[in-house]
C-alpha cells in the first residue's frame, strides 16, 4: 500500500474526527459504514489499522 493512500486515509479519518469529535475507532467504523463493497471495507480497516500502529510507535504527525 502507498505512503500517497495512507495520507489520504489518514487526512479522511483525521476529518472525521474532527467532525464529529469521535475517537479514531469509530471514525473508522463512519468510513467502513459508508461503503459498499466488501473488499473496500476490508481494505480500509487494514489500511486503519496499519495508520494507528504508524503513530503509536512515531507518534501522532507520523502519517
């Protein structure tokens, strides 16, 4: 997966947040929410998971 799609993943779920004010497990689950297909859904929680591991070990501004 691209640096270029987890930027854009990870800049969504920050608006998200922001948005709503939520905590970044239920922004994931909005954006999970709103799609349809199964593989995007299965893609976008990997991609989630591998951003929240990118900054808890080099910290928030990591990606």
């Amino acid at each position: 997966m691209s640096d270029t799609v987890l930027q854009s993943l990870a800049a969504e779920l920050d608006e998200i947040q922001a948005e709503r004010r939520c905590s970044f497990d239920d922004a994931v689950k909005v954006l999970i929410d709103e799609e349809t297909d199964s593989t995007v859904k299965a893609n976008t929680w990997i991609a989630s998971a591998m951003i929240e591991s990118l900054r808890d070990v080099f910290g928030p501004d990591a990606i």
